[in-house]
C-alpha cells in the first residue's frame, strides 16, 4: 500500500490539491477509507465524501454516523485543513471507535467559491451571481496582473477613508476633525457598462450557504444571503439529501472561521427555546471542545450579538437550529479564528470593541504584530500598497490586506487548533448510541419447536432518538426488530417484526421472545434477527439451533 499523504499546513490548498489528497488517503487505506461524492458543485467539481470505519464489523451504512463539513464559506478555508487533518489521523490511528462508528467527512463543501479564494484572495461569502453584469458595477478582477485581488484605494473628496496617522499602511474612517486626503476604497476589479458617474454598485447578489438550511428560513431582504428558498443552492441540496437518507447520523460538525469559539445552539432566540436536558448536555459537551482548543463556548446567537452588534442578531436558516431542531441532534461548530486571534488578540476583545476606533486598533496591532514575523517564512499577509493606471478610474492604489490569510489563523497555529477540534471530536463520538443484540438464546421445546430469546440493548452514552428534542421527530426512528425466518422453519408467535420503540441509552432494552416450528430436514439456523437501530445503527444476527 502507498503510505499516508502528509497534508501541509504551509499553504491553503487548490480543489487540485484537495483532490489529490483525498485519493491518495482513500488509497493507502482501501478497507477503511472509501472516497465518493455528494455530487457536483455549481461549476461542476465533486463535493468529495470520505467515509471511514474498520470495515471488520460492517459496513458504513450499517453504524451510528458523524458527519463533518467544512467550508461552506468560501474564504473559510482553514475548515478544509481541519477536516482533512481529522480524515487523516482516523485513517492513521485506526481508533477503537472505528468500529462501530462511521465518519463521514466533507472537507470543502463550496470547492467554487473556495478556488476563487485561494487562487486570488478575491472576496465573496458563499456564493456571489455574476452570471448577469449590470451596469456601472465593479465586478472583481486582477487589475494589476500580479494574481491577486486586493483593495484600490483612491483619492476622493467625498471618500469615507483616511490614511492612519499612526500607521499609514492603514486606512480609518474620516471623521470630522480628519484632515485629508481622504479616500474611496473598492474591491480590485472593472466597473461594467460605466457611465462615468459617482455611484458605483459592487458585485452581484451574495449568498450565504449558512443561512440557506431549511430550519427558520426567511427570504431576503429579511435574512441577507438566504438564496431563493431553503437548499436552494446545488451543494446544499446535496449535503441536505446525503443527511436525510442517513436515519442512522447522530452528530454534525461544522468547521467555520471567526473569532475563535466553540458554538452551540441556539441560532436565533434563546436557551430558553431549548429543552433544558439538552442544553445542559449541549454544554457539556462544547466546554469538552473549549478543553481542548482553548476556545471560549458561545450560543450562536449571542456570538454574533457580540460581533455585529445590532439588536437582531437571529440567524435564519442557520446550520446550528437545523441541526437541532429539524434533525435532533447535539451539533457544534468551531470557529477555528481569525489572524488577530494568532496575534494575540482575543475573542473577548474582539466582541469588545466599542467603536471604529477601538476596532481599528486591533488592526493596527495586527500589521505590527506581522512586522516582526520572520519574513521568510510568514503568511503572506500584507501587500505594500502600489500605483496602478485603472482602466477606467485612472489613477488608484492597488494593496491592503490578503482576504484568505486574514480570515483565519496562521497556518502554523491552524495544525495545533486541529489536532484539539479532532480529539474533540472523539470525545463527541465516543457518546453515540449503539444498539446491540444481548442474551441470545435457543431452547428446544420439543416436537421441532424452539424457543428464541434475546435482549434488545442500546449499550452507548446518547438513547437513540439522541436528544430529547429527537424524541418527536421522524427523522430519528425508534428501535425495531425484523424476524427472519430460514428456509423451512416457520413462526409459531403472533408477530415477528417488532417495533420495540427508543431505547435509553446505557440501560436501555427489551426482552423478546419467538416461537418456531422447524420442518425435519431443513438447516441449522433458524432465523436471522435484523435490529434497525435508527441512530443507534443497525445489527444483523443469525439464528441457529442450539449445540
């Protein structure tokens, strides 16, 4: 077998990349990792899938399953190492949890958006429609020939930008006492069908994946980045669909960047609107996430409270109330940071910030934290400001930051924060439910009739219906037991297939008992007993006549 590929956290990685990663894991571990797709994206790239389990107890299909996705965002792009990183070291470490789990693992939900990130640290949040160009709007390009897009700035009297005076790298907003020059800032890019004038629109409409889950959905202008209806875009339709034929899911995972943050439930209200066992566990189980990256553990709803600071800061069609209130289940995120975070900037601080001013310090502390970096061998995180002759604006100035770095953490820090987000990950894991067949047991009654018994046990941390919220929901289907007879025995009790209901989970059972009559001459095995376990998996045992 091909060894394991080594996956660099020297540089964010092309669909190429990715690509080639992902076969090269599936390939130096057939049994145990197999390599599919959710489907295409927008522009035809596969939604690359990896599955891994100890293929010796089962297959996939047939065990509880943990599904984890990352970039969905398109400059987020620190999710795809993470999830990569988390592929790689369950295909390395082979951990005992292989086998009776299932993890299912997609790496970069948006390969589109994130390939234009990468290859030009271009700006776009999920999804920006460029697919019909309107009049006097600057759609973004490289300008300048140099492969990036970055920011132009420009000199203008009615500009909202000035250059910092404690560091004139930097632009601040214009303020009263401001003295000029002040200037106007867009992204790096023509203005299509320009008629000269003062106002310029930027891009096409934007959209954001993570407001396009079908829980709470409100279309826009109600809920910005929404799309047209919920799963509207391909790549969501697809994950949605691979989630609602999986009964047997009972965790998700989103990797995102931000100021770092382990965050849980709920993404619009409050606690209150949750049921208080499941908070309480949705709690424990994101300070067992802050143990291991150091992160602090944020609602949803109030991170972004924090961060944007307007009164309604409700997420609709937000993953974390889909997760938990359309699928029943403990599901987190981990907002893996952001630069100023690697440069010693907290969360706390970031969510501080009163004012332009304040939130312009940190940026100043940034570049000069940058500064004093190893040239060699820092992210490229700053480019110097130069002159270009625009096209059509005439003279600007081309530089600023580099969008794709200043989302996330270095990528040195990134390889520690993913190692904390996988062994969270296990922990996580490590509480699924797990239906079992117990006590099996054959007694001959006489005349060709046997008695079979067995016990029915969910033997793992989470009931099967996961979460108390789970509990009413279709989705998560409770215990069953389908009796199989073999060829020539026949049922004597009322009812084979059994629906026996949830199971608790570690003292969760059934005792269950059948009569059978067995023609002389047919085989040794008398039944075979199919347990559908819904997220606690499923089992298969055959049957056979005692001794």
């Amino acid at each position: 077998m091909p060894p394991l590929p080594e996956l660099p956290f020297e540089r964010f990685l092309t669909y190429a990349e990715v690509s080639e990663f992902v076969q090269a894991l599936a390939a130096a571990c057939p049994d145990w990792v197999r390599l599919s797709s959710l489907g295409r994206s927008r522009e035809g790239r596969e939604l690359h899938l990896l599955t891994i389990t100890d293929p010796a107890t089962g297959p996939a299909e047939d065990k509880p399953g943990y599904l984890i996705h990352g970039n969905i965002h398109a400059a987020e792009l620190s999710g795809t190492h993470a999830a990569l990183h988390t592929a790689r070291r369950l295909a390395e470490s082979k951990p005992a949890l292989l086998a009776d789990v299932a993890f299912h693992i997609v790496p970069r939900l948006n390969p589109d958006g994130a390939e234009f990130v990468v290859a030009t640290s271009g700006v776009t949040r999920s999804r920006t429609d460029r697919s019909e160009r309107l009049p006097n709007t600057l759609y973004q390009e490289d300008v300048n020939g140099d492969g990036l897009i970055l920011t132009m700035r420009q000199e203008h009297p009615a500009g909202t930008f000035a250059r910092d005076p404690e560091e004139p790298r930097l632009l601040v907003r214009r303020t009263a006492a401001t003295p000029p020059p002040y200037y106007r800032t867009f992204p790096e890019g023509l203005v299509h069908a320009w008629d000269g004038g003062e106002a310029i629109a930027t891009e096409g409409r934007s959209f954001d994946w993570n407001r396009n889950w079908s829980y709470d959905w409100r279309p826009e202008p109600e809920q910005g980045g929404a799309g047209d209806f919920p799963f509207s875009e391909p790549e969501m339709r697809a994950i949605a669909e691979f989630i609602h034929a999986r009964g047997n899911l009972f965790a998700v995972l989103g990797y995102h960047n931000g100021p770092n943050g382990v965050l849980r439930p709920p993404s619009t209200g409050s606690d209150g609107d949750l049921d208080g066992g499941d908070l309480a566990v949705l709690q424990e189980l994101a300070e067992i996430g802050a143990e291991h990256t150091g992160f602090p553990v944020v609602p949803v709803v109030k991170y972004h409270v924090k961060r944007l600071g307007v009164k309604d800061c409700n997420l609709r069609g937000h993953f974390h109330n889909f997760g938990y209130h359309h699928l029943g289940l403990f599901v987190f995120e981990f907002e893996l940071g952001n630069l100023l975070n690697s440069a010693g900037v907290s969360t706390d601080e970031m969510f501080g910030t009163q004012n332009d001013q304040e939130y312009e310090a940190l940026y100043r502390r940034l570049l000069h934290w940058w500064d004093k970096q190893d040239a060699a061998t820092r992210d490229p995180v700053f480019h110097a400001w130069t002159p270009c002759d625009h096209p059509q604006l005439g003279r600007v100035e081309i530089g600023g930051w580099l969008n794709r770095h200043l989302c996330g953490p270095t990528l040195a820090d990134l390889s520690r924060i993913a190692e904390g987000t996988y062994q969270f990950t296990l922990l996580h894991a490590a509480r699924r439910p797990r239906v079992e067949v117990e006590e099996l047991a054959v007694e001959e009654v006489g005349g060709g009739v046997y008695r079979i018994r067995a016990r029915i046990a969910n033997r793992g941390c989470f009931p099967t219906h996961v979460s108390n919220k789970g509990r009413g929901l279709r989705r998560l289907q409770p215990v069953a037991v389908d009796f199989l007879p073999a060829p020539g025995v026949r049922l004597l009790s009322l009812n084979g297939h059994r629906q026996i209901g949830h199971l608790a989970g570690v003292v969760g059972s059934s005792h269950q008992e059948w009569f059978v009559r067995r023609d002389a001459g047919a085989g040794d095995t008398l039944c075979e007993l199919l347990v559908r376990g819904g997220a606690g998996g499923t089992c298969r045992t055959s049957v056979r006549m005692p001794g």
